[in-house]
C-alpha cells in the first residue's frame, strides 16, 4: 500500500536515528526503499545492518553520484503501491505519523497531496522552532505561489498523480519537490493535517544550506512558473533550459535584478535570524525597509505566521 522513498549521500550521522523513527511506526504495511547515491562513509554498512533486522527495507547502491531528484526517481520506478511517503535520510518521523496520515488518506480518497506540520530541530536532535503551513486545498493553492507549503519528508502522495508529471526535475535541485506540489495541486486535492508528526532537521551540511542562493533563485523561478501553470503556461514546456539563474527570472518572468536581491536578502536576513546572528539581522532589515518597507512587512507576516 505505502512505499517510503529515501536517497542518501554520507548520511551515517543522522541514519541510524532517521531508520529507527520509520521502523517503530505504528503503521506497519509499508516498504522502504532506500538508494545509496554512492556515499563514501559508513552509510553502506549502516543500511546493511537494518537491511537484516527487517526485511520491509528494499535497497540500491550507485556506482556513481546521482542526485536526490534522480534518486527518488529512480526509486519510485521499482515500486508499484498506490501511495509514495518522502523521507529525508536524517529527518525524524513521529511513530504515530503514517498511520495518522494513511487513515485520513483512506477516509478522503480524493486527497492526493497530504503534508503535516513540522518540528525544526538542530545537529543534536533539540526542537529549534516549528513550522505551520496552509491546512486546506484553497489556502494551499493561494499560497503556494508565494511559498512551498509542504515539508518533504512529511508528504504522502498517491502514484497516479506523479506519473501524470513524470518525475522530479533535477533542474531544481534542491528545491525539486518544491517544482512538483506547484503541479500536484493542479491535479488533485491537497492538505496538510495540523499535527507536528515531522522532525525536520537544519544543519550546515544538509543540501539547503550548502546551497541556499541556488535554492532561493530556483524557488524563485518555481513560484513564478506556478503563476503561469495557473493561466495555463509553463516556461518548461516553451523553452528548453539547462540551467536556471537569475538571467531565466529577467528574461521570462520581466523580474527586475532589484526584486532578486530583495529575495536573496530576506533570506539572509531569516537564516541570520534563525542562527541567533540578531546584529546581521537587524542591519539588513534597515536595507530591506529602504528598499520597500511594505514588500518587507508583507514577508515578515508570512514568516511569523509559518515559524512558532
């Protein structure tokens, strides 16, 4: 019925504590398969370990480094269950998380997309803050436009509706889901159930933070494209990139270079914010006010609303 999808790279930190979380789910018709994107630690012998305790653990090994896009791919193409969960290699699920969302899925079959809150925790597994997102179908379409309103690790979606996409683009990497609720939506109904049954863990070597400016161009490009899959576009379909920079967002979307530095400089200012660095924090809020001061309360609104 439910197949957990999980790429790792040089995750023998966090593994152990992540397969734990997923193998004492109250929730227990599921498999989990797991590629190994050719990691150069102990992340192999880790998973061969757990591979013997339970035999609901399918796994893959790369010759060479793919990707998590390509390996959630790669992944998805072995299995034929009707719903896929995402999970992150040193994310944390609550025991109680599948079965919650797997009984809702079943009561409402036509929700297709189902997120829930998140808890942010730190290298040590300590809570930092928490994070909301928009609940219902409507309030998700409004806002998904402006920002992604899932945690990867906390979806399930059912299959059909992936293969309408196709697969997840690694153009975005590795803002890739991000590209795909913006479809998903269009497709099927969508929630997010108002319970924190996710630990999403922030540290400085997760994919996010080793490329945040990456992340915030392409999120960028993602939220205005999903502007136009609304009207019936799609950039993707009308031109042919190999890569995406802040020259796609002038040229397709008209955005001006000042509105790109007002979004590269908000997300300085969060991460600063959330690293404690209040100094850096307050300085480029003064910049940003100058800039546009309703822009900037507009964004500080949407940020407190979605952090505890």
């Amino acid at each position: 019925m439910l197949s957990i999808i999980m790429p790792v790279f040089n995750g023998e930190k966090y593994l152990s504590e992540t397969l734990n979380s997923i193998l004492c789910q109250q929730f227990k018709n599921y498999e989990l398969l797991i590629y190994n994107d050719a990691s150069t630690d102990k992340t192999q012998k880790i998973l061969e370990y757990y591979k013997k305790k339970d035999e609901r653990i399918n796994l893959y090994k790369g010759k060479k480094n793919i990707q998590q896009p390509n390996a959630m791919n790669f992944l998805m193409s072995k299995t034929k269950n009707e719903y896929f969960a995402l999970h992150d290699a040193d994310d944390i699920s609550l025991p109680n998380r599948f079965f919650l969302q797997m009984q809702y899925l079943i009561k409402n079959s036509d929700i297709g997309l189902l997120g829930t809150f998140a808890e942010i925790i730190n290298e040590n597994s300590k809570t930092i803050r928490k994070i909301s997102y928009p609940c219902t179908h409507n309030e998700i379409k409004n806002e998904i436009s402006n920002n992604n309103c899932f945690a990867q690790s906390s979806v399930i979606f059912q299959k059909k509706f992936f293969n309408k996409i196709g697969r997840f683009n690694d153009l975005f990497n590795p803002a890739q889901d991000y590209d795909m609720w913006t479809r998903m939506v269009r497709l099927t109904k969508a929630e997010n159930l108002p319970l924190y049954l996710l630990k999403y863990r922030e540290h400085h070597r997760s994919s996010s933070f080793i490329n945040k400016k990456t992340s915030v161009i392409k999120s960028l490009f993602i939220s205005q494209n999903s502007k136009f899959l609304g009207k019936g576009r799609d950039i993707l379909k009308e031109k042919t990139l190999k890569s995406i920079d802040e020259n796609c967002l002038i040229k397709f979307f008209k955005l001006d270079k000042k509105k790109i530095t007002y979004e590269l400089k908000f997300s300085e200012l969060t991460e600063n914010y959330k690293n404690k660095k209040f100094i850096e924090s307050f300085l480029i809020f003064i910049e940003l006010l100058k800039m546009d001061y309703k822009l900037l309360l507009i964004k500080i609104h949407r940020f407190i609303k979605k952090s505890i």
